[in-house]
C-alpha cells in the first residue's frame, strides 16, 4: 500500500496566489457585460435595416461607438479569462501551455481588429 503524508499530497497542488484576483476579474467583467450587452443589442439593433450611408453616419455617434468598443473590449477580455480556466481544469503539459498562449492571441487580436474596425468608422 502506498501511504503519502498530506504534505506529499499536495505538492505541486497549493495556491499559485492568483485564483481570488482571477475570480474577481471574472466577476467584474461578468457585471460588466449585463449592463453592456443589452445596450449593444440595443444600438447595435437600430443599424441593422439602415444601408451604408445611415450606418456610418450612426456609429460616428460617441454613444453607439462607445458601447461597441466596451462590448468588444470587455467580452474578449471575459472570453479569455473564462477559456483560460476551462483549459486549466482539462488538459495538461505542452497542451495546455500551447492552448492558453492561443487564446491569449486570439483574445487580443480580436479586441484590436474589434478597436481598429470601431475606430474607423468612428473616426
């Protein structure tokens, strides 16, 4: 029988100190997205039956161009943290460090492209 101290149990199994600052973020990006959902759905809602012309004109608008930007902004952010946990807790080694290094890319690539597109038709 193979008998481990709780010591020996738990090496390499303790805190990394980041768990309650990482459920935080969550939480508060989570928050975020209640109230800035509806108001994308909202405005983003009000450009679908315009043509080229109204649609541009609309998000030159400060609020539709703000609201856009938040949303893209704080849900890319809310998409990493939350795939950042689902590959902690399911894959190991190599594979796990690729998968996080990928959606880290993918998450800010997308906010840019997100932040560039908005911008442009912004400005």
């Amino acid at each position: 029988m193979h008998f481990l101290t709780d010591r020996k149990r738990a090496t390499g199994l303790g805190s990394a100190k980041e768990g309650t600052h990482h459920h935080w973020q969550m939480m508060v990006s989570a928050v975020a997205l209640v109230g800035l959902i509806p108001l994308f759905v909202l405005t983003f809602g009000r450009a679908l039956g315009m043509g080229y012309e109204d649609a541009l004109a609309y998000y030159t608008r400060p609020f539709p161009a703000i609201v856009a930007l938040l949303t893209l902004l704080v849900g890319w952010f809310h998409f990493k943290g939350g795939v950042q946990v689902l590959i902690e807790d399911y894959t190991h080694g190599f594979t796990r460090k690729a998968l996080i290094i990928a959606t880290i890319c993918l998450s800010y690539t997308a906010a840019a492209a997100g932040l560039f597109a908005v911008a442009r038709i912004a400005l």
